[in-house]
C-alpha cells in the first residue's frame, strides 16, 4: 500500500483497480510500470528448475548449454514487456519454448513464462493473440514431437505418447481458461467502478439540486415580502413615518426569518452523519405564512386542516404553499388567495387560488419556482397543475401521496 492508499483508509489501488496491467492502471499511473521484479524471480526460477529438470531427465534430453540457458533466459526476459506490448511478448515466449523443445532440451518450467505471457494478453483484452500463440505452441509441439522428432536431437528419440499431448493440452486450457477468468473480473471491476462513481454523481446532483431548491423557495419567499415592504416604507417614509416603522418591522422579522431558514438548509452541507438543528418545516407553519403574506399586503384564506404528514411530504407541502403564495405577491394584481387543503386516505390535495390580474413579462410564475414545485412532487410521486383559471385568476393544484407512515400517524 503506498502513501494514499493509508490516507484514505482503503485497500490498495490494486484492488480497486483491478490488476496492474489493466487499462485503469495505466490510466491512473499515465504509463505501465516496468515489472522488474517479478521478471527477475521468474527467470531464476526457470533456469533453476530447468537446470533440475535436466539432471531428472538425463540420458532422454539434452543437456542444458549455452544455447538452452540463452532460450530461457529470452524467453523470461521477454516478460519484462508483458504490460507494453502483450501481444509481441506472448507470441515472443512461444517461439523461444517452441526452439527450446525443438532442438531437444529437458521438459521443465519453460512452459511457465508462454503462461504468464498469455495470462497478461488476455488480460490486457488480447485474447485473439494469446489463444493464437498457445494453439500455435501446441500445434509445433505436435508436428516435432510426431513427425520432425526423427531429424531433430536427440538422436534416437521415439516418439511422444498422445498422453503426454493431452497433458499439454489440459494445461492449455486451463491457462486459457484461468486468464479468461481474471479477464471478466477486471471488467466486472471496471463496472462496478463506473457504477459507483456514476451513483456518486448522481446522488451529488440530486442533493445540488434539492439545496438549489430549498434556497431558492426560501429566499424568493422572503425577498418577496421584504420588497413590498421596502417599498410601503419607501412610500410613507416622509408622510407616514409610523407605518414606514411597522414596514421596517416587517423587513427586519422577514429577513431574520430568512436567514434562519438558509442557515437550516446550509446545515446540510456539514459533515456527514450531523443532524439539523432544527425540525423542517410543515404544513403545521401555514398561520406563519399566511402572516408573512399579510405583511406584504396578501390577504390569504385557508380551508381545510391539513393531516399528520410524513416529513418529506410536511416540507414539500409547505413548500409548495410557499412557492404559490409568492408568485401571488410577485405576479398577480389580486391581493388576496386561497388555499384549500383536503386529503383522503391515498393523497394530499393542495389549492391555491387567486382572482389575478396576471401583472409583468414572467406572469403566472414561468422560471424555477413552478419547475421546482414540479420537482418536489414528482419526488413524491405526486403531480403539480398550474396555469390560469377559465373565469380569471391563477391556480396552482397539488397532489401528493400519502405514505404508509404518514397514514398510520394520521390514524
């Protein structure tokens, strides 16, 4: 494990990187290493267990020479570009161990360097190229130990069993086999890779997106207020200074209002696992907006008493309430709205009138706040209708589900 892998706490970039040949490694480290050390270890290891092959297998294969040793050590070196150039060096070790058994060496761990070679190919997702050259090392095998056996050394050599060629093959294929088996976990890894990092985005994006909301409901609510009201105390500063006061008053309950409620949502951004500080807000709150609305000269009406809600339905409601009531004081000439709740045992329904008229370019509320109240119900699985009434006015109808929590604390 190196430096960052105990920073993070996690298990080593291998493992959840796959293989170091694989292509997210070379992505990760803009080149692939030079396996060194395992190529070193590999040599040794073939010139040594060759060297023994060769004592057990006296008097039937020839001794190892300077020309055997130089095969094997070509064709484990070989292995140092395995990562690089996977094809060349899979293809490269055959030839040495097809050379080395033709010209009558000792059978021994020559094979052990074609299977590492190959294992690296189809890894690296060269399978055409490693299948090729092991079919081509067996097919050699096949044709000098069957038929050119008679002029290659040593002299005298019969034949080799067709056991014996069974054995190669079964060792074939389990090679084969084994290097397709690591080949479709390095791509299982790849996936669920790209599966967690896209889930991260979108997780990332959905909380974004639900804090750009619930900003955007607060400050547009509060703002509202705070604009009609500065301009009340704009207006009667000089010939009414007592209601310029009270305009002033509201202003000030309004923004601290305000600032309370971006500080809850900013809340969220702390660390992981913290709880908010304080409840979210529900339906429960309706009497504090329709008293905000007052204060920017909307005159609201409720009908209806809102039932027992689970938290996330609480929030959206209000928030949908709030939205509306906003575009009411930003958007329509009417000072006065209705909000009618009534609710059954599948769903929620929210109404929220006004007479109008529609005043400015943006009448009826056309930006984020209509597409955000969308937002949040469809979250629910619930539907926003919005748009002018046939007799005048605007209407915004809300319907939202009911949670199974929600019903059994309403029951």
């Amino acid at each position: 494990m190196d430096e960052q892998d105990v920073r993070e706490g996690g298990p080593p970039r291998w493992w959840r990187y796959g293989p170091p040949w694989t292509n997210r490694w070379v992505d990760e480290q803009r080149a692939p290493r030079w396996p060194w050390r395992s190529t070193v270890l590999l040599t040794i290891f073939v010139l040594v267990g060759s060297n023994y092959a060769a004592h057990e297998q006296a008097g039937e294969r020839l001794p190892l020479d300077h020309f055997a040793r130089l095969l094997l050590v070509v064709g484990s070196g070989l292995l140092l570009w395995r990562q690089r150039y996977p094809r060349v060096v899979v293809f490269g070790t055959a030839v040495a161990a097809t050379v080395y058994l033709g010209a009558g060496y000792p059978y021994g761990p020559v094979f052990l360097t074609v299977a590492v070679a190959c294992f690296s190919a189809v890894v690296a997702g060269h399978r055409r190229a490693a299948w090729g050259a092991v079919a081509m090392l067996w097919a050699l095998h096949v044709v000098v130990a069957h038929w050119l056996y008679r002029w290659l050394p040593p002299s005298g050599d019969p034949a080799a069993s067709w056991g014996q060629e069974i054995v190669i093959a079964t060792w074939v294929v389990a090679i084969v086999a084994l290097s397709e088996l690591a080949r479709a976990r390095r791509e299982q890894w790849s996936r669920e890779r790209a599966e967690r990092a896209q889930a991260a985005r979108r997780r990332a994006d959905e909380e974004r997106l639900r804090i750009a909301r619930e900003l955007h409901d607060v400050l547009a609510h509060s703002i509202s207020v705070i604009n009609v009201q500065a301009g009340v105390g704009l207006a009667l500063l000089d010939t009414d200074p007592e209601q310029a006061r009270s305009a002033l008053t509201t202003i000030k309950a309004a923004s601290k209002e305000a600032l309370g409620e971006v500080r809850q949502v900013l809340d969220t951004l702390r660390a992981p696992g913290d709880a908010p500080r304080a409840p979210a807000p529900g339906l429960d709150r309706l009497p504090e907006l329709v008293e905000q609305a007052g204060s920017a000269g909307l005159a609201v009406e409720v009908d209806g008493e809102p039932p027992r809600l689970a938290p996330g339905t609480d929030l959206a409601a209000f928030r949908i309430v709030q939205e509306a009531l906003t575009n009411v004081v930003r958007h329509s000439g009417s000072r006065q709205a209705r909000v009618h709740v009534e609710h059954d045992e599948r769903q929620l329904r929210l109404r929220i009138d006004d007479d109008g008229p529609a005043i400015g370019a943006d009448a009826g509320g056309s930006g984020n706040g209509l597409a955000g109240m969308r937002e949040r119900a469809a979250a629910l699985g619930g539907t926003i209708e919005a748009g002018p009434r046939a007799d005048g006015g605007f209407r915004v109808l809300a319907v939202l589900p009911l949670s199974v929590k929600a019903k059994e604390d309403d029951r």
